[in-house]
C-alpha cells in the first residue's frame, strides 16, 4: 500500500503527463515509424502503471471508508524562526 492518498494522486498525475507527450510523440509527422512503436509500448506499459495506481488508490479509500486503514501524519518539525534552537554566537573578545 502506498505512503498517502497524495502520493497515489502525484504518481497517478506523472503518468497521465507522461502518456500524453508519449501520445505526443506517435503523432508527430516527422517520426519514424520504429519510433512510434517504440512509444506504442511505453505507453502501454505507462497506461497499465496508472491503472495500478488507480486500482490502488480505490482500494486506498475503499479501505478508510470501511475502517479496515488509518491515515497516519506526519508532523512537520521546523527549526527556521524559532528561537528555541538558535545557537548562540560566540562572545567576541
């Protein structure tokens, strides 16, 4: 199972990007025809990857709405701006 639901939705977006240029790219007229089978296979390849991703996704939810998961957070500890960790710069004599 994957991290988050922001995970799988990223991942799910990269290959939707990722299959549009590669549709992209069999319909260029300057492309040779070894090319467009080669993007021919990596998109099949790609669409099989998303549908994981889908599939994954579905059962992701399916699973919260049925109690059987739990989203976990993650805090953020940030150190930038507080002064509780500011090291003190040394005297100068």
């Amino acid at each position: 199972m994957a991290e988050t639901i922001g995970w799988l939705t990223d991942k799910i977006i990269v290959s939707e990007l990722k299959i549009h240029h590669t549709v992209k790219q069999v319909e260029r007229p300057d492309a040779s025809d070894d090319h467009k089978i080669f993007c021919l296979k990596r998109i099949s390849v790609l669409q099989e990857q998303r549908n994981d991703l889908k599939a994954e996704l579905t059962q992701l939810f399916e699973d919260l709405l049925a109690g059987k998961a739990k989203m976990k957070v993650y805090r953020q500890f940030k150190m930038y701006n507080d002064p509780r960790f500011r090291i003190p710069s040394p005297k100068k004599p």
